[in-house]
C-alpha cells in the first residue's frame, strides 16, 4: 500500500495514553496518570445538554459556534485577563486541543518552527510535527524553577520561528507564570515578531496566586506592551477541567482581531462545527451556578498537600504547585535514567499508573507527573508504594 509521509509516521507515541491504557487493562491498579476529574459533572450542565437532545437540536450551528456560547466564552475571557473582549473573536472548538490545531494551522507553514515547552504537554510537539512544522523545544528546568527564561528563549529563535507556546498554570508541571514573566514573555514575542498561543486549560485552578493571562499585554490589554498596536496572541480555553467536561469535547480560542474569517474557513475544512449538544451543555456551565468549581479547587488542594507530605515522607522532592491539578516529582533515585520504562515497571510490580516525565519532553527525565484531581484515598495509597529516596549520600 501507499506509505504515508514522514512528518505523519514520526508523530511520537503519546506516553501518557500509553501508561494508561495499560494501567486501565488492570484490574485494581490505583491511576494517577492522566488528568481525569473524579467529580460527577454538575446537574443543570447535565440537563442542558440533554435538553437540546430532547428538542432534536442536532443541526448544524454557525462554524464558529452559537452566538450565546460564544458571548459567554468572551465574557469569561474578559474576567480572567481584564481584556474587554468582543464575541465575535471567541471561536468554539472541540476541546482546547482542537483550538490548538486551529491556530497553529491558521499560523504555520511547512518548516515553521514553533517554540513549545519542555517539560510541556506533548500534542504542543505532536501538532506542529503533524502539520510540517518544527517544534523547537525551550528548556524548563530544576534550578529555575521549571520557568522560562528570555535569555534561553532569543537564543533559539531563527528567521523559521513562528509561534511561541505558552501554557501557565502548566501541564505537566503546576508552575504558575507572574506577572513580570508574563509581560516579559509577550514583550519577547513582539519584539521578535511572533505570534503568541496560550494554552490557558487550568486558570480556574490556581493556589494563592493569580493566574495572569498574556492577553494583558497584548494590543487592546489593559497593560499592552507595543505601541504599535499588534495583536499577536491567541488563547486557548477549555471547559473540560473547569467544569470535568473532558468528554464532550467543548472550548474556546480566542483570537486576535482580523483573523475571524479566516479561522472560520479553517473551521470549516475540520470540524465544521461543535455539535449543539455540547454548546448548550458548555453554556449552562458558564452561566450557572459555580458550586462545581469552587469544589473541585479546594479537592485539588487538599490533595497537592497530602500528596506533598507523602512525598516528603520518603524524601522525595516535588515542585511546589502553584496551579493546575498535577505534582511534578523527582523519582530519579529509582528510574535508572529510563523513567518511561521504571513507570511501566511500578505498574507491573505497585499496581500504580504515574505519567513518565519524559512524555513531556527530554528535560522529564528521572521526574514524573502526579494527577491530584481523583479520590484522595487512592492518591496517599499509590504514592505511600513509591521506593524511598536515600538521600544525599
């Protein structure tokens, strides 16, 4: 048969869906790998959804979405960046990780390179390969406390740059971007003239500090760092953590002005549109009560802090979380420098799912990625069967 192109074959396994579909085929295994809220959804989402089901809205809706989804996706917008945000630049997706594909498909040309995170959530690399673009991988690492530094950034970049990745609070990582990052970040990119993608899937999830979204220092930002006025960054949104709808599949970019007609033509030519069911769903839980998130945020919290002091117990360091629902653990002491295969292995032998830190990227290894968004139970009795550090010897 025909083979298919290069570009196509060398996407990487996606290490995360590896360890657990193999964790899932076990009975009794403890998951901690993959981020899966474990509440149920809230019931007015639920009703909402089904509602448009029960009056057979099944038809199509407008490529960029029901107009009163997309007012509510830029009034959420407009409350968490302090962007007065139009309607009409939130475009409905299927998910943030369709929102991504959209934008790096409306940005990128076969070469382009990308700078994406590493350690970073692995379809930023995979969806760059899989549109012939070249991600370029910028270091995040232990003794700068997995944040990312302006100086390792301009090194990298080269007439092929595009697009730099953004993503606070991080996955894999729980980092939280400040202020002062943030605007230095987004003033890198004007001055280098790049586009901007900020995967912002975790700011209803932050622990005593803010979530700053890049959009601040955008053009059209209360804080705007060019004078020019170039709108530059794009932002991807999700109810899928929020609101614990993973499945059905709902979110939003916004994009900056100019790019509407575009991006709806791109839309066009992929998923046509988000099915009516979910936009209904997606509305309710924007609009409705907040219980669900107010909930869940403190759920996370407890967790990071039982999963920390267990940790400490067996002298195992973490990086303080600072958003997200994950802790980033340094298990180097028991993976022999092969994490991806010592994850397998504590399957096999603990019964215990984690996500090798290598599916994030090179800079992963000896770490992994502890998801704190299920019972708390599960998570103390899976890492309580992690092998002790020894220590500095």
């Amino acid at each position: 048969m025909p083979s298919a192109p290069a570009h196509v074959v060398n996407v990487p396994v996606n290490q995360i869906r590896e360890i657990t579909q193999a964790a899932w085929a076990l009975p009794h295994s403890i998951v901690l790998s993959i981020g899966e809220p474990a509440f149920p959804v809230a019931r007015h989402v639920l009703e909402a959804g089904i509602a448009a089901l029960d009056r057979d809205d099944t038809d199509y809706t407008p490529n960029a979405g029901i107009a009163e989804v997309r007012a509510a996706f830029a009034e959420r917008f407009s409350q968490l960046s302090g962007v007065a945000e139009e309607p009409h630049r939130a475009f409905v997706v299927a998910g943030a990780q369709q929102g991504l594909h959209l934008a790096l498909s409306t940005l990128i040309a076969p070469g382009d390179e990308v700078l994406v995170p590493d350690p970073g959530y692995p379809t930023f690399a995979m969806t760059v390969g899989l549109l012939n673009g070249v991600p370029v991988p910028y270091a995040l690492s232990p003794e700068h406390g997995f944040q990312p530094r302006i100086e390792e950034l301009q090194r990298l970049v080269t007439p092929r740059t595009r697009v730099l990745m953004l993503n606070s609070p991080s996955n894999p990582l729980g980092s939280v971007f400040d202020h002062d990052l943030t605007r230095d970040l987004v003033r890198f990119a004007h001055q280098n003239d790049l586009w901007v993608i900020s995967d912002e899937c975790y700011e209803a999830f932050t622990y005593d500090v803010p979530h700053v979204s890049p959009a601040r220092f955008d053009a059209g930002g209360p804080e705007a760092v060019d004078e020019a006025g170039e709108a530059r960054v794009f932002t991807s949104l999700t109810l899928s953590k929020t609101y614990g709808l993973t499945g059905l599949r709902i979110g939003a970019l916004i994009t900056p002005p100019g790019m509407e007609t575009l991006l709806a033509n791109i839309m066009e030519a992929t998923v046509s549109c988000v099915s009516a069911a979910s936009q209904y769903a997606g509305l309710a839980a924007l609009r409705g009560p907040q219980d669900y998130v107010s909930e869940a945020l403190a759920h996370y919290r407890r967790n990071r802090d039982a999963a920390t002091d267990v940790l400490g117990g067996l002298g195992i360091a973490s990086l303080d979380a600072k958003g997200a629902f994950y802790l980033w653990a340094d298990v180097s002491h028991a993976t022999g420098g092969d994490v991806r295969a010592w994850t397998r292995s504590f399957l096999a032998e603990r019964g215990v799912a984690l996500a090798p830190g290598t599916a994030f990227g090179a800079m992963g290894e000896g770490w992994v990625r502890i998801a704190l968004c299920g019972r708390t139970d599960d998570l103390v009795e899976g890492l309580s069967r992690l092998p002790r550090s020894p220590g500095p010897s």
